[in-house]
C-alpha cells in the first residue's frame, strides 16, 4: 500500500517553462512534506518542505503548494532551467517516524 | 566536509558473503536513518535511530539485516548471507529532531 504517489514517471518541460511535479498521500496522519532532487549515482538532496499548517512555502524558483483537503502537494519551478533535470521525489512525514517517499518523477528540461 | 559520509560507495560481493557498510552522520544530528533504493523506485525504509536506540524497523528489514548506532554517533548496517535481490543502493539519512533529513552518496551493493 503505497502512502505517496507520484503518478507521473517522466516529465518533459523546454527551458524557461514552468514545471509542475504532483505528488499525492493518503495518510492524514503526515504534518509536513519534503521534496528531494537526486542525480544519478548520489544520494537525494533536499529542495524543499512545508507544514501541513501551511498550503504554500517558496524558496527562489521552487515553490510547493499543499492542498490538505486533495491530500495533494505540487513543485512548481520556475523558469525551469537544464540543470533542473534529475529525479524528484516527493517524501511525507509525521511525528515519531521516518519518512516515506514516492517512486519519483523524472524532470527532462530541454534548451 | 560536514555532510553525511557513507563507506564504502560501492562493494561487490558473492551470494552469501556478509557485508557491513558505515554511516556517519552531521554531528548534531540525532536521528540517522537506513534506506534501501533500487531502480524504478523511491527510497524505501528499514529503519531509523533516535540517538543509540533503534525507535523502527521496517518489515523490509529481514533477520538477515542488523543495524547499529554505538554511542549515538556513527551506524553501521551488516547484511548476513547476502543474496542478490540485496543488490541496491543503501542510503543513510540524518536529521536533528523532525525536521529535514539529510542524506549520504549511498553505497552502491552488487551481488553477484
């Protein structure tokens, strides 16, 4: 029983674009959300979280939005840049246990 | 270097063999966390420390895999009579508290 669900495997976006990565739980239980970047070969590399008292947190071009009623989150970047391209993985929280991750997007950002 | 530092970043070994890979958290973090990821997928869980005590395991953990965190500083993961659906990347996280968690390179397993 998959917990968060990134139901989307690939996404293509041209530089400059908007991307939109999806990501989607099912716990009520989790109060706060991460997204990671992970280049292939390395270990996933936090981007940015927010709590579920919040429904928007930005940090330069990556901002994430939380819909608690959808049980949804999103990342949108912008203006998506070539170096963007890796694989996203949205994680969920709650307190006293680890993070659970989705299965990723992966971001193809073309120039 | 202050991030979290895994050893080695790749091993190879044959079926049935034990391995043992090392962890070393931020230093003020207190949580260290055990994740396994293969392709296709996203990091899965095996198990976490608060300090030295091991607080969860997932039921990905067989009794084949042991974990410890002496003193509340490094871990280590041993895998005993390894097999090859063992092969993936073992990554090690850490956090202070509830907040984000900060992972290694991950160590690269092949069993062969």
């Amino acid at each position: 029983d998959q917990q968060v669900k990134q139901n989307s495997p690939s996404l293509s976006v041209q530089e400059g674009r908007i991307s939109i990565l999806n990501c989607d739980y099912t716990n009520s239980m989790f109060d706060y959300f991460l997204w990671y970047k992970k280049y292939p070969a390395e270990g996933p590399t936090f981007l940015i979280s927010i709590s579920s008292i919040k429904d928007k947190n930005e940090d330069g071009r990556f901002t994430v939005f939380l819909n608690k009623s959808a049980k949804h989150l999103s990342l949108h970047i912008v203006p998506s840049q070539p170096g963007d391209s890796a694989v996203y993985f949205c994680a969920a929280g709650a307190a006293g246990t680890a993070l659970i991750f989705g299965k990723g997007t992966t971001l193809s950002v073309s120039s | 270097d202050t991030g979290v530092s895994q050893n080695p970043r790749h091993k190879i070994t044959k079926r049935g063999q034990n391995v043992t890979f090392r962890c070393d958290p931020i230093s003020e973090h207190n949580r260290l966390y055990w994740y396994r990821q293969t392709l296709g997928q996203g990091p899965e869980f095996l198990t976490y420390f608060q300090n030295e005590a091991q607080l969860e395991k997932s039921r990905l953990l067989s009794d084949r895999f042991s974990a410890e965190r002496p003193k509340g500083s490094f871990s280590t993961l041993e895998i005993q009579r390894t097999e090859q659906g063992d092969s993936a990347m073992y990554l090690c996280a850490s956090s202070l508290g509830e907040f984000e968690a900060f992972f290694g390179q991950g160590t690269r397993l092949t069993v062969v």
